[in-house]
C-alpha cells in the first residue's frame, strides 16, 4: 500500500468520505453498508468499493463497513495521525478567518504563527497568537519546523515570499492568492482561488439558462 | 456553440486562462503563441489548442492569439459579460473578507447586502454595506433579484438557510459552509471546503516523504 500511486481524483475525494464518517461516528453511527453509504453522499456504491479498493477495501461482503475503523483509517491515509505545524502569511480578513478555523487543530494542523508587513497589526492577537513582522518569518520557519504556510497575501509579494518559505525549508503550501506559485516539484501546493471558483459558479448558471431558453 | 456540452474538467480550466489572459493583456501584450502560453502557464500546448478548439479555436495558424480578443471572449464564455446580484449570508472574518475583495466587481458579480444572526453587527458597514438581520433576508432576495449567495455561516444552519434561498429565487450558491447542500438540480452550487483542501496538501505531503524514505 506504501508505494501505490493513487490518482489525485480518488485522493480527492477520501477528505469528503472522512467528514461524512465522522459525522456519521459523531451521531453514534458504527456501522454502514456502501449503499447507505452511497445514498447520503450522492455517489454510487460502486464508486466508493473502488475508491476504497485503493487501500485494500476496508469493507467486508455483506456486512458492511465499520464507521470509526473506517473513518480512522482514512484519517491515517490522509496523514491526519501525524501533525503539521502551520504558520499563516497576511493577517488581513481572511488570515484571520482561517486562524480561527479551530477545528484545524483537531486534524493535526497546530497554528504556530502569524505574520504582515502592516505594522498596525504588529502585536495584536489573534487565538492568542501575536501577529508577528514579516522580517521575522524567515527565521521562524526555520527555528520551529514549520512545514506549512498559508499564504493569504496579494499575488504581488506572494511569488516572493513563497521563495523565502522554500528556502527556509516549508514543505506545503496552502495558496490563497491569486497566483500560480514557480516552487519545486517537492513543494506541495494546494491552490484555492477564490475568484477561479466563483468564474466557474457564475459560468453554470449562464450555461443553465441558456439552455432553458 | 450555444448548446454544446463542455466537460466541467474544461470549464474549470477556463477562469485561470481568463487570469493569465489578463495579466498578459495588463502587461500590454497582443499576441501569444500556444507555445508561450503553454510555458508560463505549465500546460501542454496541445491542451490548450484542445480546450480552445471546445469554443471554436480563437487562433490562426502560425499567427498565435490575440490576448485580448481571446480574454473577452473567454470572459463572454464564462458569462462576466453579464452582472450578478450577490449577497453574503455571515459576516464573519470570511464573510468580510469575501465582501471586500473588490475584483469580484470588475467580474459582473455586484455585491448588494450582508446578513448575519449576530445582533451586534447589525448596522456596522462593510464596504459601505450595512449588516442586516437574517430575518431580512428572504424579503431582500425576492424584492432586488439576488441570483447569487454566498454562504459562510456553520454547517449546521447551511441546509436551512440554502432551502429558503431557493424559495426565494436564488439561481446560485457559493458554499463555504462545511456541508454538502442538497439542493434542486436547477440550483448551481460551488463548494469551497477549506478543509477538505487542507487534508488534500496533508495527503500531498505525507506521500511525498513516503516515497522519499
């Protein structure tokens, strides 16, 4: 299982499979066959047998699967077990948004620091963290086995400082802005580009109501 | 063109050719080949005559693009040409920041009111917008021809709130909301789970130093 490659679709689907299993571990649910399964989340149940098949099933044939195992083990496929220690860059609205996002913390991702460049911000807290200058993130990173950032910077700076992160030894990075960042392959980059997806909300509503006409 | 059924992997793809469009018309540029459009893009230039050929070319042989012909085009496509009536439900730290990213105006998507349940923002103003009770709502929605909500309020009142959006008309829905909304077929929705993209750059790097061992 180590050394499978498996495609970045089924990846992307197990964190959505996760939060269903853990709602469904929350309610006291503790077991669940691919159908039922299949009918809460929309997707069919030879879907998910194969997505699950990736890793060896988890499933057995008539029985059905056994919600927390499952939701445990996809928690440790995703790296959920292990922690991450996670610094955000831009303490402006949305830095602040995701600095509250306690529930990050619970999967592993430990928020160690937050840093801008508007001395206004210098020292204010946020979740009991000081918003730091960023003349100090270099040495940060580096001090404190930092290995994710968040960037929530203007994409003018934010090729740069994705530099200075990958010198100073970031392995991912959680990209807000709107940019494509030039990092080596060994970097991960997650992109959310807000603007992308709410282009793309606005193009299937047109497309919707062309298609009425 | 009108009636051609375009995979949404393409559709996906066509807001950041739309950002780099942009940027290179921004820069002053007329002309790009697919060639160097494939280089600062890091996409094969075969997939973007591909995707291109989808709305019927745009090129000429030997000739490369025009930028900003192709920009407006594309930007016809995914419907900026035409405006949007939003309205964000929560204003929270996302909810003001997703307010205050004044680009979304240059795109057509006009931002008419904020709402949250918080009595004690009601009547503070973001971007010159005050905040109004929820209750507000479902009135407002009818009364000035809202197509679009943004929802970044807790996953627990997101169902709810969604239901009596589509009563009201709502055509779309941008979800932030940690919940999966089940809507008509009619009613666009685009999720934005932070933290499943969160888990997703986890698995990334997890994966990474496995295979590196």
């Amino acid at each position: 299982m180590e050394n499978k490659e498996i495609s970045q679709a089924v990846i992307g689907r197990l964190p959505r499979y996760f939060r269903y299993l853990g709602e469904l571990k929350d309610e006291g649910i503790e077991r669940i066959s691919s159908q039922e399964l299949s009918d809460i989340m929309q997707v069919t149940a030879s879907q998910i047998r194969q997505d699950f098949n990736n890793f060896g099933g988890f499933g057995q044939q008539g029985y059905g699967y056994k919600v927390e195992y499952l939701y445990e083990e996809i928690g440790k496929i995703l790296g959920l077990d292990k922690t991450h220690n996670l610094i955000i860059i831009g303490a402006g609205n949305l830095g602040q948004a995701l600095a509250n996002y306690m529930n990050f913390e619970r999967r592993g991702f430990l928020f160690k620091g937050i840093f801008d460049n508007n001395p206004a911000l210098f020292g204010k807290k946020i979740r009991n963290m000081e918003i730091k200058p960023m003349e100090e993130m270099e040495a940060f990173v580096k001090e404190n086995g930092i290995d994710i950032a968040v960037l929530t910077i203007p994409k003018g700076s934010a090729v740069e400082v994705a530099g200075k992160l990958v010198e100073n030894g970031i392995r991912g990075i959680w990209n807000f802005a709107h940019v494509d960042l030039p990092v080596p392959a060994e970097i991960q980059v997650e992109n959310v580009h807000l603007s992308d997806s709410l282009m793309k909300l606005a193009y299937n509503i047109n497309r919707y109501e062309q298609n009425e006409l």
